[in-house]
C-alpha cells in the first residue's frame, strides 16, 4: 500500500482534489465529493486533513468495511502503515458488548464446543447474511428461498428446531453437519442460546429480516417434529429444514390472541380429510410459506392441529401482506383459508389435542424470543458505549458526563441480569427432559420473558436519550437504536403479553406451592 506524508494529504485540500485520512489511512474522495450523502460541506472542512474524529461523529465504523467505500482508499499514513492496514491485529473490545462468560473468558457454562459454534456461526454469517440485511430491510422484502437455502445447507435452519432429545435423530437421520463439526448428541441449550443471540447479530438490529429467515420454521415446524406421523415428517421436514420449503404457525385470529380457546377457524370433516374454512392474522412468514401448521375448531373433536398446505392456484388459501412497524420483510400475513382441502395424512397427531399440541412449543419459543431478544438488547448498550465514548459535547466525551454513565448502568445491570438468569435457566434445561421442562420450568421462562422485555424497556429510553435525534433516524449512527424503537416491544406481546407472563408465572408457583405443601407466616 503506498505511503504518503501528512503534508502531501495537506496539498490536496480542493473540491475537485480532495484527500482526508481516517484511522491513518488515506482516501482519495475527489470523484466521490459529489456523491456524498451529507453534501460537499462536511467534506470542504476536512480536505486535506485528519477526519478521525469528525467521521466517527457522524458514521458507524463498519461503513468503511464496505466495498464501494474500501475502494476510495489509496494508501495509508507514512510510518503508519502496520496499524492501518491491520484490522486483526487486535480484537476492540467494548464493555457488555459480549456476556461475561464469554468477555471475561471465564463461565462455568460455556464447554470448547460452544466456542467452537460461535465462531463458525460468527463466520458464516457474516458472509451469507450481514452484507445484504440491511437492503433486505430498507426494501422491505427477503430472497427466502435463497436465503433459507442457503441456512440449511450451512446447517444453521435445523438448529433453530433442535432440543437436546431430538438433535441427534434430526441431524443425522437426514445428514445435517452443525456448524463448527459439533457432534448432534454434544447440541444443548447453551447452542441454542448461542445461535439466538449470533443470528441477532449478524442482521444489524434488523428484527424483521431475522424473523423472515427463521421464525416460520422455529415455531411452524416442531408440531410436525412431535406429533406428526412418521410418513409427515419424512415427506416434510427434509424439504423444510434444508431450506426447500417455507413453513408458519398459523393460530392467532383477529378474535383469539393470547386466548386461544376462541378461535374460529373451522374444520370440517370431508371424504378423505378435511376442509377448512376461516381467517388468521399476524401470522409471521405466512407470505412466504408452503406449509401452514393450523389450529382448527371442530365440532366433534374440538380443538385439531391440520397441516394446511397452500394450493397451486391460490384460491383455497389466500395471504395477504400486513405493514408491521418493524419490516414487511418478516412476510407477516392474513391469512384466509376458503374451503381449503387437507387431506387426513395431515392431521398432526391425534384429533383433539390441538391445544395441547400449541401449549408444548410455548416455553421452547419464549425461550427463544429471551435469547435473541436481550441479544438485540446488548447490541443497543454496546452502541451507546461506543456513542457515548466517541461523541464530543463542550470538548469533552459524552461518558465523561455522570448522568450519561447512569444511564449507561442502568442498561447494563438490566440486560446483564436477565444474562444471568438466561444462562441458569439453560443450565437447567440440559439437565431435564423436556416434559420436565413443561413441568418445572414453564413458570420461569414465562417471567424471565417478562423480565427481558421490561429491561428491554429501559434500554430503549435510554439509549433514546443518550443518542439524541440520532436514536429516530434510520440511517447513520443511530440506525441499530432506532430499529430497536420499532421492535422491541413486538417481544412484550408476541408469545405471550407481560401481564399475562407475569400473572401465570405466579399461578404456576402458587400451584408448585401449594402441591409441595406451602409455608405458613
């Protein structure tokens, strides 16, 4: 890389010759001028100077990680030329921007094996989703099957449906390798919980693209896993978790939320199976799915689980994009199903358990909406740490200011705690099956949801405050905080509301006690 002295970036200080240095590196932005987002101004102050400290007062380090800008580079300082050119030599490190365990290097928790998963996912990802999140959101559409197929051959879409007790018949029977050679029968929660928190990240903050890639298949697909017949799952699990096929859960109704006892969609026995008629609303990736997992009432039978698939003309089944506040590209939809056969392979295990069949997959997608959610949590106070860190005010840094490290501790101590939690409640579950996990753990899972929204809650008003305007813009500095303002509180309501977590947490401790034998005062 050619070297050039400050002096000689010093000459070339015009519009049409216009050089800046950032990080001791020299680009050349003479044809790029024109072009800038911000207009020729900002550029006219820094010409032929040193802009450290006045690019990242308005930009995001990555943007200079991206091709278009890589190429405006054209040497790097004279005698600087090692630390310009050595984006590896040393790991930055931002406070909580990780957990303890794996900041601090020390965790009773984490085995070689987790290690060994983060960072194959770290370094899949960031090469098959992170450089297009952010155009997937800003278009408000998501490549699904390329993008699906492209997870399930890296192994990564059969993760987000593996247990501790399915994972080796899932991989193996259908020849899945897990990222980073980890053995199926060596996958536990703390994988999972590692693969919530690594799928976060690699989507930049944008909740409504990771949601398109993974939520159909995380809560669509383990009915079919549980009780499906052995004939449904072969002819539909390998097409799905290979990314071939789109699935989606398909309960809420504009009448039924969290009270699924209400809902109206009907089944009606017919010669050779079923038809179904009705309306569901909210359902997340039901613009892109093939299959659509459906709780149905019947008058016999009551409440059935039926695998509705859609039909190639579109007439029986019907989907309708709905305009979320966080992105269409989650391809949530309205669904109506009008007169739609299934035929009786499709009934998902026994007629009349649908609502049983709902309640199993509850605790396993909390678990899930915990992980990933106080991951997007932590992404928000490691932006505030580095806002507040490189932002000047009156000469001195914003963290120099008290309030603003208040603030910043504030967020800390929430999102650290619901960690902590999160990481014995993993613990916990590698060491129950899972109908002990329904048994003793569904009442914890339900208030640690509780609980990481309500931090969630906090970290959003803070991270307002510390960020200014910034935190309402959808570019720049503050685009992660502000996705964050559009989504964090999808979280508080999917899978359950916080009052309705917080009060059947109680119930389910109430009712622990009062089977033990509980304490007089």
């Amino acid at each position: 890389m050619q070297e050039y002295t400050l002096a000689e970036v010093a000459a070339h200080n015009t519009k049409d010759d216009l050089w800046i240095v950032v990080d001791d590196k020299v680009y050349d932005l003479s044809k790029f001028s024109n072009f800038h987002p911000g207009g020729l101004p900002p550029l006219k102050w820094v010409a032929g100077k040193d802009a450290t400290e006045e690019f990242y007062g308005l930009h995001r380090a990555n943007i200079l990680k991206k091709p278009k800008y890589q190429r405006l580079q054209i040497g790097v300082v004279a005698g600087k030329g090692r630390k310009a050119n050595s984006d590896d030599d040393v790991t930055p490190v931002t406070p909580y921007g990780e957990s303890l365990g794996f900041w601090r290097r020390k965790s009773p928790y984490y085995k070689p094996t987790h290690h060994r998963f983060r960072s194959a996912l770290k370094k899949i990802l960031s090469k098959i989703v992170t450089p297009y999140v952010n155009d997937w959101d800003a278009e408000g559409k998501l490549p699904s099957k390329k993008i699906l197929r492209d997870l399930g051959r890296t192994g990564i879409l059969p993760c987000f449906v593996a247990h501790e007790e399915n994972a080796p018949r899932l991989f193996r029977k259908w020849g899945v390798e897990l990222p980073g050679g980890i053995r199926p029968e060596d996958f536990d929660s703390f994988h999972a919980l590692i693969l919530a928190e690594e799928i976060r990240v690699a989507t930049d903050g944008c909740y409504g693209v990771t949601d398109g890639m993974i939520a159909g298949i995380g809560i669509g697909l383990p009915p079919i896993l549980k009780f499906g017949s052995d004939e449904m799952i072969e002819r539909v699990v390998p097409d799905v978790i290979r990314g071939e096929k789109c699935i989606c859960l398909a309960i809420t109704e504009p009448y039924a939320g969290s009270d699924v006892a209400k809902i109206r969609t009907t089944g009606t026995a017919a010669p050779g199976g079923w038809r179904v008629d009705g309306v569901k609303k909210w359902i997340t990736n039901g613009v892109y799915a093939d299959y659509f997992t459906t709780l149905v009432r019947t008058k016999k039978h009551g409440m059935c689980m039926l695998l509705v698939e859609r039909d190639e003309d579109e007439m029986e089944v019907q989907t309708r994009l709905i305009k979320t506040s966080y992105s269409t590209c989650a391809g949530t939809a309205y669904v109506t199903f009008t007169n739609a056969f299934v035929p009786e392979r499709n009934v998902v295990g026994k007629l009349g358990r649908g609502f049983y069949q709902v309640m199993q997959n509850f605790n396993f997608e909390r678990f899930g909406m915990i992980c990933g959610g106080n991951r997007h949590a932590r992404m928000v106070v490691e932006q505030c740490f580095l806002w507040a860190s490189q932002r000047k005010v009156f000469g001195k840094s914003l963290i120099s200011q008290p309030l603003i490290r208040f603030k910043l501790a504030q967020m800390v101590a929430e999102v650290e705690s619901v960690h902590s939690w999160l990481e014995d409640l993993c613990y916990q579950m590698t060491q129950m099956s899972e109908s002990e996990i329904h048994q003793y753990l569904s009442g914890t899972i339900a208030l640690l949801k509780y609980k990481q929204t309500r931090a969630a809650t906090v970290v959003s008003d803070n991270a307002c405050q510390i960020f200014g305007g910034r935190a309402l813009t959808r570019t720049g500095m503050g685009s992660i905080v502000e996705k964050f303002q559009k989504s964090f509180k999808f979280m508080a309501i999917l899978g359950g509301s916080e009052e309705i977590m917080a009060d059947f947490a109680i119930r389910q401790a109430s009712k622990r006690a009062r089977s033990d034998g509980l304490a007089r005062l």
